[in-house]
C-alpha cells in the first residue's frame, strides 16, 4: 500500500476539529478531526510530533494497489491524536494533509492554552 497525507478538504467540505480550549501542564488532550477517504484510499495512523508549545499532526492515508475496479463512495474517518505539553503558554497545533482538488498542501491551525 501507497501511503501519503489525508484529505483534509474535499472540493468545498473542510475537515472538522475539536480540541479543548484548555489543558494542564503534563495532561493529555485529545484532538478529534476529520478527513475523507473512499474506494481505494483508506484512513492511516497520523503522525504526531511534539516539540515545547507546537505540536504538528500529519494526518496520513492508504492507497490500495491499482485494482481493475475502486468504488466510488466517500467515506468521513475521525482521526483521534492525543497531545501533552510540557511547559504553560500558548501552545498552536498544527494538522496537516492535503486539499482536493488540486492535491495542494493544507494546515488546519488551532490553539489552546496550556496552564501550570
């Protein structure tokens, strides 16, 4: 299987995200968001990194082998990453995929505060 980054949009639908507004130092936060899939492309595991007050997600996805025949549903898939911070301050998270048409580069940024 071809890997590579998730739909995030899908000619005019965007991807969804929750994340708490706030979270203690050393407490996990979980961030929920979307992306589309169907026929040959599945859903794969992200990637999480996470480094002082920025963490980035790369959202990724499977493509089957060619095969004669892909149906062509589109499928919604909820991503689930889970986040810690070490230090208090803004921290800015970063999820990252692709935009169709066009398979361009898109970044869904949102924020929360991390607390002593």
């Amino acid at each position: 299987m071809d890997r590579g980054p998730a739909l995030l949009a899908f000619y005019g639908d965007t991807s969804v995200v929750q994340l708490a507004a706030k979270v203690r130092v050393g407490e996990v936060t979980t961030v929920r968001f979307s992306s589309f899939s169907g026929g040959c492309i599945r859903q794969a595991e992200s990637v999480i990194t996470v480094s002082g007050l920025t963490a980035d997600i790369r959202s990724q996805r499977s493509e089957l082998p060619s095969r004669p025949v892909c149906t062509t549903e589109l499928r919604l898939d909820e991503n689930v990453a889970e986040l810690q911070f070490a230090e208090p301050g803004r921290a800015g998270v970063r999820i990252s995929g692709l935009a169709r048409p066009g398979d361009r580069l898109m970044v869904l940024q949102r924020d929360l505060l991390v607390t002593p």
